[in-house]
C-alpha cells in the first residue's frame, strides 16, 4: 500500500538549511518542487506559518537576540505548536542574513576558486565534472512510516527532571558558537594578523618627513696660512646646519627625496666671504632602477605576498569554522539520538516491569518461580543501561556547552538541553555533477591551494628581476642662496639670483658569477612546480570526497529506510509474542520458552528502534557532511537554496 510521508524541519538537511543557498550556476541539488504521492499531493501545500515575538525565548534563554543575529521572524519559518510543545522548521529555510553574520563568521578576502586569473587552473577539472555522471544505486526504498517516529515528540520534553529544560535548535547553537567560542576567537585572530602585516607592507609607499641638524665648533693649530690667511696659530670655526624635508619610496622603485638646508657659518679664516654667512638650499634627489628593482610589480610584491597570505589564513579560517560547526552539529545530533535511546530503553524497562508485575500477579495461579526470576533478571539488566544512556546524555550536554561556549548556555550549568529541530525523513535527489561544480566554485582548500601557486609565481618574478645587473638613475637638482647675516635674504636669493644647479648619472653593479641570484631563481622555479602538483592534488582529494559523500548520502537513506523495516518487522514479531504469552497458561515449559522468546523481542525491538534512531542521526549528518566537503556548510547568500525532498520508490514488505 502507498503512502505519502511529509515532515517538516532543519534536520537532516541542516547543511542546506542552516548556511544558506549556492549559486545558481553551481546549485547541488535538484530545485523542482516535492513529488508526492497518496492523499497529500491531493492537496495545496500550505504556506510556512510566520513567528511571532513569542518563540524568540528560545534564543533569549541563550543570551541571543534576533536583531543581533540578523535573523528576521519570516525568514525562521518557524510555527509554534503550543499543543505539541515543537518548533518546526520547514526544510531549507536560511537561518543566517548574509549582510548579518556574526563578524567572526565573515571571511576576510574571497575565495579564489573562480578568480578570472584562475581560469587556465580550473578549465580541465570543470570539463571534466560536466562528462562525470552519478553511479548511484537503483533501488527500491521502503518509506520510514507515515509521519513521526514515536520518540521523535518525547525527545524534545524533559526526560529527567521536572525542571523545563532548555530548548536549543542548531541554528542558535551555531550562532552562538560563532560569537562566543574560545575556540572561534582564537582561529579567527590569525586573519586579522596577517591584515596587520597588510597595512604595514602598504606603508612601505608613505610620504616620511625628516629633520637632521649638525653642529661643528672647530677649534685646531694652522699648519699652513692658507687655512685663514693671517698669522693666526689656531683655526676656528662654529657652523650650523638644518634640513628638513620629505622623502618617499615610490611603487616604480625610485627614490625621492626633497628638503630644505640652512646653514650658519662663522669662523677666523680672510678666506670665508661674508663672514658670518647664511646659506640656503632647496634641493632634490631622485634615483630610478633600471634593471633589477624595476617596475610596479616588482616592488609591490610584498603587498601581493601579504594579501595572498591573508586570503589563505581567511581560507584556512573558513575551513576551521566549517569544522567546529559540524562537531557542534554531530554533538547536538548524537544528544538527540542519546535521549531517544534513553526513551526507547525506558520503554523496554517498563515492557519488562509489566511482565514482572503480571507474572507477580498469577504467582498463585500459573505463574512459576522460574518466570519471575526471569522477568527481575530482564528488568535489573534494563535499568542498567538506563544508568549509562543517562550519563551520555549528560556528557554529550558538556560537550555542546564547551563547544558553543555561550554565557548564558554555560551558567545554565546542568539544565537539561532539549533539541527542538525536527529531522527529515524524505529522500533528497542529489546532482554529482552540480555538487562537483559547486566543490570547485566553493572548496576553501582549492582557494588555498590557488593562493599558493599565485604566491609562488610572485614570487618567481621577483627572483628572475634580482638576476638582472643593478642598473640605476641618479639625478638631483638644487637651488641656492647666500647671505651676510639674513636667512629670510638667502632664501629669496634661491629663486631670484642664478639658475638651477643639476646633475645626471647611472650607477652599475654586477656580482661576478651572480651564483646567489640565479640559484633563487631555480629555488622559486622549483616551488612553483611544487604548489601546482600540490594543487592538483587537492583538487583531485576535493572531488573525491564530493563524490564519496553524495553516495554516503544516498547510502545513509537506504540504510535508514532498511532499519525502519528491520524496526517495524521487530514490532509486529514482539506484539504477536506478547498476545500469545498472554493468552497461553504458565505451567508448563512452553510458557517458560514463550516468556524467553518475549523478553527478546523486546530487546531486539530496543536495538532496532536504536538503529534506526543511529540511521536518523546518520542520514541527517551526512547531508552536513556533504556540504562541508562542497564548501559550503558557513555560507549565506541571498539566492535561494531550495533542494527537493522526494517521497522515496515504496515496496509492499514480504510477509
């Protein structure tokens, strides 16, 4: 019999639902609208209800508030069922403003991966994604069920305590993370070194103002008339200097520079006319390379180098966050999967704390000792894995507080952590070919390995421009004035006596051999070849991670839709053990057998209801997965990211 199966919620998909959409040209999945089957595709779908100021306390018990998260009510898609206690999300909603993200979460440069300049690196593997086709399996699904799984409601309500707990969804647990953990400030302060580094290399090109004064009181024997022209024995002379102006390395190479010098001379010598004498001068100095040290690209190429290095730190940035978000994404998920096992163990222990007490009940009449010892067996054994899926739940609590590490999240202390995010039961169509395209366009480590290779080939121009000979340009030009005791006179005196002074000449030096600068060169040749293997291999690891993790997402649905059936086949064997036991007298071994055979269908509909609990989280983390490997788990942009959800292929179970 078909049936149609629709749930709503952040959940398995949260990688597409949590960051945001990819671009139109590199969109991994399908965008065509649900196909659904039975009574449901009978009727319009109805729109998402809006939220309103009342669901914004889950957030607020954080210490979050949607205007700081950029989070608009209409965009949450979120409706409060007061009945049921849930928050449903419906799928692929962005959580995230990409014009609000947490500054943390911002990267500092784009990604290189589609840079014009890039073009020449990428024209093969692009080609080679479009001939590539998907190998998944053709199959028949069984649909994990007409809609929640019983333990799906009773995970989000407390399950230890009569105190509420705290209800948490993914989205406000990244959020969080993004603006609180340690681990987020410590990894995000490296870009903003290298920025650092940035405005200093950029420095390199300011105008720098300088003041040099000198001054010589020379008191020295004459040893020939000449020095002062009179029968003087000693030579004495007081002179000061002053220059002052401004000097520059331009982005050419050349040096300019141009002051101001005054001077005051006054000494013993007939020689020195006038005396006492001002003198002024206005002077300036330029040198040019010619060869080595030449040109724009040359000479800014520590910038280059320093905005390259921080668009890697920024890449290697986005790769670390992507990280932590999934551990917070697999923590908060496993927590979900502890506490159903927690509510699937409980119920196996009242199942056998039923038995128990029935067995205790008919002690008089059918029931033998052998029975009861039996069913206290079973329930001692059950309640102590309740003491162990207890303790798990509280680590799992620990684990999600240290790694989001918001303050209001970790003085809550041992309050208990609800997850309120539904989890998607729906098969999602995946395009090989578009997530390939979509790695290629998005991959932070293909950026990296790009920045790497433009680093290197910078680098090579500089070492084949030091092989040059040194070649330069000096010219300097001054004006000068002279006065009898009036600075403000010899400064008039430079611009309305004589003409300009100036002079020209080249400046040439070649090491013998030039060993040093022609081994940097092979150096550097050397190192770009290597960045280049190193990028290909990276490319080719991107995309066979990409391929690895569309087919494990493929494979974790199979595998939970096997585990349902295993789960509901289990059941039925437990349900039509449980009529029989109850309907067949205890007083002879045959009812001691079917009392054996009960308590381990019992365990055997826990361990299925386990696994298929394991296969939900599985399914859900494999889609977050497969956004990591495409590069796109920290993403949020303003085109739409709508993947469809498609009600799988359904086959009647054998009996």
């Amino acid at each position: 019999m078909c049936t149609a199966f629709r749930q709503t919620g952040l959940a398995g998909v949260l990688a597409a639902a949590l960051f945001g959409a990819l671009d139109p040209f590199a969109t991994s999945l399908s965008a065509q609208p649900p196909q659904l089957h039975g009574p449901a595709a009978l009727a319009e779908p109805a729109p998402p209800p809006a939220i309103d100021s009342s669901t914004l306390p889950r957030l607020e018990e954080l210490g979050i508030g949607s205007d700081e998260l950029g989070i608009a009510s209409d965009e949450l898609g979120i409706a409060s069922d007061e009945r049921e206690g849930l928050a449903t999300v419906e799928p692929w909603s962005t959580l995230l403003d990409p014009h609000n993200l947490p500054s943390r979460a911002r990267p500092f440069a784009p990604r290189a991966n589609l840079a014009p300049d890039t073009q020449n690196l990428m024209q093969n593997y692009v080609a080679r994604v479009e001939a590539q086709r998907a190998d998944l399996p053709s199959a028949s699904f069984v649909q994990p069920g007409p809609g929640r799984l019983w333990w799906d409601e009773m995970v989000r309500q407390s399950i230890q305590t009569t105190e509420l707990p705290l209800r948490v969804t993914l989205g406000s647990l990244c959020v969080g993370a993004l603006q609180h953990s340690s681990y987020v400030q410590v990894v995000t302060t490296t870009p903003q070194i290298y920025e650092s580094e940035l405005l200093r290399e950029n420095a390199a090109f300011a105008w720098r103002s300088f003041l040099e004064t000198t001054y010589n009181d020379v008191n020295e024997p004459v040893a020939n008339t000449l020095t002062t022209g009179t029968a003087a024995s000693r030579y004495k002379d007081q002179s000061f200097s002053l220059d002052t102006g401004v000097r520059r390395r331009l982005p050419g190479g050349g040096q300019l520079e141009a002051f101001q010098r005054y001077g005051d001379q006054r000494n013993n010598s007939r020689f020195l006319a006038p005396n006492p004498q001002r003198t002024t001068r206005l002077q300036l100095q330029y040198t040019q390379p010619l060869l080595r040290g030449a040109g724009r690209a040359y000479n800014q190429s520590q910038i280059v180098l320093a905005k390259l290095q921080v668009g890697q730190s920024s890449d290697e940035v986005t790769g670390q966050l992507q990280d932590h978000l999934l551990r917070i994404s697999e923590a908060y998920w496993q927590l979900y999967r502890t506490r159903a096992e927690y509510l699937q163990r409980q119920k196996l222990l009242r199942s056998a704390e039923a038995i128990l007490d029935n067995l205790e009940a008919r002690r008089g009449l059918d029931a033998v000792q052998r029975q009861v010892f039996r069913a206290k067996t079973a329930v001692a054994k059950r309640r102590s894995e309740m003491i162990r899926a207890e303790t798990e739940i509280r680590n799992l609590q620990s684990q999600l507080r240290l790694l989001v590490n918001d303050p209001q999240l970790v003085q809550a202390g041992n309050r208990e952590l609800a997850p309120c995010d539904a989890l998607l039961m729906q098969h999602v169509e995946l395009d090989l070919t578009q997530s390939l395209h979509t790695a290629l366009a998005n991959r932070p480590d293909i950026s990296r390995a790009i920045r790497a290779v433009r680093q290197s080939s910078v680098e090579l121009h500089v070492a084949h421009k030091d092989v040059l000979p040194q070649l330069d340009l000096v010219a300097n030009t001054y004006v000068a004035g002279l006065s009898a005791g009036s600075t403000k006179q010899a400064l008039n005196g430079q611009f309305s006596q004589g003409r300009p002074s100036y002079s020209l000449g080249l400046q040439f030096e070649v090491p013998f051999g030039n060993r040093a600068a022609r081994a940097e060169e092979q150096r550097r040749s050397l190192i770009l070849s290597r960045e280049l293997g190193q990028f290909r291999l990276t490319v080719e690891e991107a995309l066979t991670s990409v391929e690895v993790a569309v087919r494990e997402v493929d494979a974790a649905y199979r595998e939970l839709c096997a585990k349902y059936e295993a789960m509901s086949a289990a059941e039925r064997e437990a349900m039509y053990l449980q009529d029989r036991w109850q309907i067949v007298p205890g007083i002879d071994d045959s009812a001691a057998q079917l009392l054996e055979n009960l308590l381990d269908a019992q365990e055997r509909v826990a361990d299925e209801e386990g696994a298929t609990a394991r296969a939900q989280i599985a399914y859900a983390i494999s889609m977050l997965r497969l956004k990591q490997e495409m590069g796109i788990l920290l993403r949020a942009d303003d085109t739409a990211f709508r993947p469809t959800a498609v009600p799988p292929r359904i086959t009647e179970a054998t009996p």
